[in-house]
C-alpha cells in the first residue's frame, strides 16, 4: 500500500482506514448527516483525524459527508457486483482545496470541462492532490495557480481552516462502484484584492494547459444578495476572457441519481459555502 495520507486515531492507536471504509464512520459519525466535530492534525502532506483530542492535533474542524455516501452504503448493505472488484492495496487519499475570498467578500469557483472523465461539468473550489513533502496550505495555493493562473503574493492574504468533506467518485452507487476516495480539507483564503483586481490577474496569468479545471471562473453572489445569475469569464487560449451569466438554478442543482453530466455545483463545495457564510457571519 501507498503511503498513507490520512491516518486516524481510534482508541489512542493510529490506524490507516482502508480505501472501502467510510472515514465518517469510523470515527464514529451517527445515522444523521452531521457535521461531525474531529480533531486534527495538519501535517505536511498528511491528515491525522480523530474524535477527541491527541497529542499533536492542531484544531478543531467540522467533519462531514453526503448523505448517499457510497461507502455508508457498501458497509450497510454489503454490496458487491458480480465480477466488480473494490481496490484491496489502497488507502484514502488526501486532497486540498481552496475558498478564495476577495477583500469584497466574494468566493471564486471554477467549472470542470466538459471533455474530463472525472466529475465534468462541475463546479468546484480549486484544488487537487497534496504531495508528500508539501504543507497542505502550499499545495492548495499550488492548485489553485495551476486552475486559475492565480499567484498570491506572501503577506497579501490570511488563511484559516474551514472543514472536512469525505469524498467520492462515482458519487453515488446507482453510478457505479466507487474509483476515488478522498478527504477533502477545505481551507479559506482571504485576498487583500478586490473581485476586479482578481479577475484581472486572471486574465493575465490564464490556466496551465492540461488541467482542465477553471475554464469558467464565477464569483459567488456576496451573503444576502438577491442575485439570479452570477457573473462568469470564460477564459480563453490567448489569455483575454469574455463574460458570461450563469443562472443561480444551475448552481443550486442537486446531484442526480444517475450520471447524467448536467452543470451542477459539487457537494462538497456546497459544504463549504455554508461554512464560508457561517464564518463570515462571525
């Protein structure tokens, strides 16, 4: 097995949970849909998790998943396809991403394209793999540059942990056997910019080639807002972007019970929208 990127502390023993365990559920995650307090240990490229304190943990954060989670589901009902096979040699990976908050209080998201395998269509906080030797703020910010083209200068932002989210693809069974099991820790970032000077930046520093993500760059409507679409730039090959209006409906969209590739917002970034407005009301 891989190294692995998520431990938890279960009786006072590190255990590494296996790919086809819910980590929800080990950590003792009742029936309901939580969220789920969970001590944590930050470290560099690895996530240590457990229900009450440990030396080491560095926080305390809001743990939580979708209430069709797959592998709840696997261990309740102890499916198996015929002739389906569940990873056996893998833990649960650790992925990073990013709420970037404009000075003016406004929360950027990028949409998949269309053409990836994984998750197209859907919009999400920029984000991705942790490296093994990367502290989980580095490899946020990295991400976030390799979707957007955004660079934050040192010294012009704040950050704080915002929560957990256990993750998977396909999202749901009636999709298929799961493929991709994941932690996502969500962190906030606050720009001393405002929502134009970050657009700007974009345009200039437009996305690696190859990443898929953040060909659609929306600002999320500001707290209370009565807003029915939301402003969006396309990014395009040369660099410039031209506007777009997305309807607020599309963003709201839930997941479907049967993959059909329509534009919707993931449930974990809806997670994380909600922590996002509980801590601006703080």
């Amino acid at each position: 097995m891989a190294a692995a990127r998520v431990l938890l502390i279960l009786a006072g023993r590190p255990v590494s949970p296996r790919f086809v365990q819910s980590v929800c559920r080990l950590l003792g995650a009742g029936p309901g849909l939580g969220p789920w307090p969970t001590h944590c240990g930050l470290k560099r490229g690895r996530l240590v998790l457990s229900d009450g304190p440990f030396p080491g943990a560095s926080t305390r954060l809001p743990l939580q998943r979708p209430p069709f989670c797959p592998f709840v589901a696997l261990d309740q009902q102890q499916l198996r396809a015929p002739g389906a096979e569940l990873p056996t040699n893998r833990g649960v990976d650790l992925g990073v991403a990013i709420m970037l908050q404009s000075s003016d209080q406004t929360v950027l998201l990028t949409r998949r394209t269309r053409t990836l395998s994984v998750s197209p269509n859907l919009w999400v906080s920029p984000g991705g793999h942790v490296e093994l030797d990367e502290e989980l703020l580095d490899g946020g910010l990295r991400e976030l540059w390799e979707e957007s083209g955004l660079q934050l200068p040192q010294g012009q932002f704040s950050w704080v942990p915002l929560g957990l989210w256990e993750s998977a693809y396909p999202p749901r069974l009636s999709w298929g056997l799961p493929k991709y099991h994941h932690i996502i820790l969500y962190l906030l970032v606050v720009s001393r910019e405002s929502q134009q000077q970050l657009q700007a930046a974009v345009k200039n520093r437009p996305p690696k080639r190859g990443h898929g993500s953040g060909i659609y760059l929306p600002i999320w409507p500001r707290p209370g807002s009565n807003q029915t679409q939301v402003s969006t730039a396309e990014l395009e090959e040369d660099g410039g972007a031209r506007p777009l209006a997305m309807p607020v409906s599309t963003l709201l969209r839930t997941t479907p019970t049967t993959d059909e590739g329509k534009e919707r917002v993931s449930s974990g970034t809806k997670f994380a929208l909600g922590l996002w407005l509980q801590h601006l009301r703080r």
